[in-house]
C-alpha cells in the first residue's frame, strides 16, 4: 500500500494506468451506474418523503449515463461563495444531479470550543459566521447564562439587540453587494459594500473591531456605548433608506433581474421543512417563523416589526426577503433607541464578570480576582443546555453540556448555513446551469460557519 492510500484509502482510487488518485471518497458524485439503490432514492428525494413509487418513475426518466457528464463547480470557484465544491450531473445544459462537497476550511472550532474556557468562548464562535459574528457571540452567550441561571441587566440586553440588529442589516447589505455581482449588476456590489462599510465603522467604534468582535460575552457585553453612539446610530437610519430606494430601482423592477430570478430555484413549504432549511429559505415559501416573534429572547416580544415572507419560494423571494428585512431591523433600531434603558451594561458578580480596569491599578483584591478570572476562568455547573437566536441566515443554536469545569465538556452549533445547504440539490434539480450561481446565491452560505 501508497503512502497516500495508508492515510486516506477510502478516498483514493487507481487510475487505469496506475497512477493513484486522492478524492474525497463516499462524499463525491457517482455516476447514476456506480451509484447504489438506496443512494439514488435519498438523492431523489427519500428526505422529501417520496414515495418509492414516485422515486422509481423519476428514475425511469432519467437521462442515460452516455447522455451525461458530471463536472465540478467550485472548490475555488468565485460565486460559491467561499470553499464551497458542488458536483453537477448535466444533461447539456440542463442539471440532473448535484452534491454539495464541504469540508475544505476543517476549521474545526466546536473542538477548539472544548479546549477553552467560557470566558475565552466569544472569541471562537465569533469566527464562524464572519458576516454576522455578534448572531453566534449572542447564542453562545445566552447558552451559558442559562446553565450558570443568571440574568444580565436590561441594558446589556437591549444593547445585544441594537448590536444584533445593526449586524443583520449588515449581513444582509453584504448579500445584496454578491447576489448583484452574481448576477452581473457590478455596481450593486460598489453601493451595498458602501453602506454596510457605514455599519462596519459603528461596530469598530463600539467593539474596536469591524468584524470578529468578541462584543457579547457570557454576562452582558465588554463595555458600555461610547459617547455620541446615539447619533451614529441616528445617522445610519437617515443613510441607507434612500439607498435602498436605488436598489430597489436599480434590480426590484428592472426586466432582466426579474427573468434571471423569477421562478428559478423554487422550493415548497414541504420540501423547506423536511430539509431543516430556516431563514429567508424557509420564509420565501410563505412559511412565517422567526424565532425572534415565536421563540422570543433578548426583549423581542417589547418590540414591533413584521415577520417577511414570500410566496413562490425562488431566488426573487429569497432576494426580496433580505431587502425588506433591512427595513424592519431599522425599524426595531428606532424603537431600542427609545427604550435603551440606563444601568449596567454587565451582569455585577464577581464570579463571572472581571473587575473595572481602573481598579486593578488600585486594589491588590481586584488586580488578584482579574487575574484569577483571565487564567483560570469560571466554573459552570453541570448540566446541559441549548439556547437558539435568528441569525441572517436562519435559526442559530449552540448546546453545551458542562461537566461543572471552566471549560465545555460539549459544545456544538447549530449553524442554518449548514442545513440550508441540503435544499441545493432540490432547488438545482431541472434547472440551468446558468442559473446554478442564482441559486447558490439566493441560500446565502457562509462557508465559515457550515466547517465549523
């Protein structure tokens, strides 16, 4: 045996003329001959709840193997949106089969998650969802509240929702930039990077950091807001309304975005649900759950806003969903701005939360429990817990089981990218190549998060 079959035989074959290959093994793309019975029925649809009837007719339809080929779309492929690799069967241009291939950013932070301490915690997940860091901060944060059964000031709540809330318009003004650029509208990628440049500065001003902030924290957040937040805030709602007024003209009603989205890449309520898919996946089939309304944390159920939906379930919906969600996040912005309330910013126990900075200059005590905090962290209590947020992309969980050490016994996140990845094969199945990138697209993955 190769060197490079003892380490890897499961995903290494012999070429005709010997010369050893490496793949990724089980996970590829077969040819529909190679490919096993109960394989072709869970690639047509046993997961929809297809009957065996249904799924041996559709096979009957199939294209002959000679008929087709099988090509690979990415791993280093711009518009699949990171280190994503799909395996398209087609049939000349039409998309028989594809198979989403993930694994190539191994970040592997779950691992790393048991590794550290809870109060190294923020620091890890806010690496996974780059886009919408402070989403995985938030339910990382409210897991471990609720196995240490505390309750963090008003503030510091409604300064997570603010921050949340911002993040999401951020996060979603990224996707419109990539979703225009996808589909050809270059300038759309200039003004969405724009204004969400303008959130990016807010965010560096609260948190030092324009991304990756370690912001929300086990017990409230890192530190109060700054001087003159209010009128920062103020001036990114009178901003980005008129913008998204243009993109509104620049793509909502322009002929050729229409065609290139409508009715391309459609999905039903049915095939959303038992696909796990959440988010503005979920939503665009007219299906209206989000957790900030039918799970509520945070001081979600003290605020108004209405929960978007679509009604076809295509790229357009899942396009118009973002848009409209930017709206309804600056509208919940105005009302935290009425309701912010003053306090603390951080729950005042000094077994979760270090002392004042000015102290330690001060008091032996303070210098002693700062460090005894930073090295050694705190203690949680056994048991287990899962606490769920609505991120961007859909419903974003993290569940921990603690063995009453300063460290994770378990940790794992439920990340919506991951799940909503699976309806691909189904929103690509009898469509064009040509409009694999729409799709790709419209789910909105970040590749960061589905390796976690």
């Amino acid at each position: 045996m190769s060197t490079i079959e003892h380490h890897a035989d499961a995903a290494v074959s012999p070429h005709h003329d010997g010369v050893v290959q490496t793949g990724e093994g089980s996970q590829e793309l077969t040819s529909r001959d190679l490919t096993a019975a109960a394989e072709r029925l869970r690639e047509l649809g046993a997961v929809l709840r297809m009957s065996e009837a249904d799924a041996a007719q559709a096979e009957l339809e199939a294209a002959p193997d000679d008929e087709t080929m099988i090509i690979n779309m990415g791993p280093q492929h711009p518009s699949t949106h990171g280190v994503l690799r799909l395996m398209i069967e087609l049939q000349g241009e039409k998309v028989l089969r594809t198979k989403p291939i993930i694994g190539y950013l191994h970040t592997g932070m779950e691992w790393t998650g048991e590794e550290l301490g809870y109060m190294q915690g923020s620091t890890n997940v806010t690496r996974m969802d780059y886009a919408s860091p402070l989403f995985t901060e938030t339910a990382f944060s409210l897991t471990v509240e609720q196995l240490l059964e505390i309750e963090v000031p008003p503030r510091a709540t409604w300064i997570r929702m603010l921050m949340n809330e911002l993040n999401r318009m951020s996060s979603h003004l990224l996707f419109l930039a990539t979703n225009g650029m996808d589909m050809g509208a270059v300038s759309m990628m200039l003004y969405g990077w724009r204004e969400r440049e303008e959130v990016l500065r807010f965010f560096e001003k609260v948190t030092g950091l324009r991304m990756n902030h370690n912001y929300i924290r086990p017990g409230g957040v890192a530190a109060d807001l700054p001087d003159g937040w209010r009128d920062d805030v103020l001036r990114l709602l009178e901003l980005i309304p008129p913008r998204l007024d243009e993109y509104d003209v620049l793509m909502t009603g322009q002929p050729i975005w229409r065609e290139r989205l409508q009715g391309v890449g459609a999905i039903s309520t049915e095939e959303a649900l038992a696909l796990s898919a959440t988010g503005p996946v979920l939503r665009s089939t007219g299906y209206a759950w989000d957790l900030r309304r039918d799970q509520p944390y945070l001081a979600y159920d003290e605020v108004d806003f209405d929960v978007v939906v679509g009604t076809f379930g295509d790229c357009f919906d899942r396009y118009a969903i973002r848009l409209n969600e930017v709206h309804e996040s600056m509208r919940i912005v105005r009302q935290i701005l009425e309701h912010l309330p003053k306090g603390d910013y951080r729950i005042q126990d000094r077994k979760v939360t270090p002392p004042p900075r000015a102290r330690i200059d001060e008091s032996m005590e303070a210098l002693i429990h700062h460090f005894k905090i930073f090295t050694e962290g705190f203690k949680v209590p056994e048991g287990e817990a899962y606490c769920a947020v609505e991120s961007p992309r859909g419903e974003l969980g993290c569940y921990i089981v603690s063995d009453g050490s300063s460290k994770p016994y378990r940790m794992h996140i439920r990340g919506p990218s991951f799940y909503n990845l699976q309806t691909l094969p189904h929103l690509m199945h009898d469509g064009l190549l040509a409009d694999a990138v729409a799709i790709i697209s419209s789910v909105d993955p970040i590749m960061g998060e589905v390796d976690r």
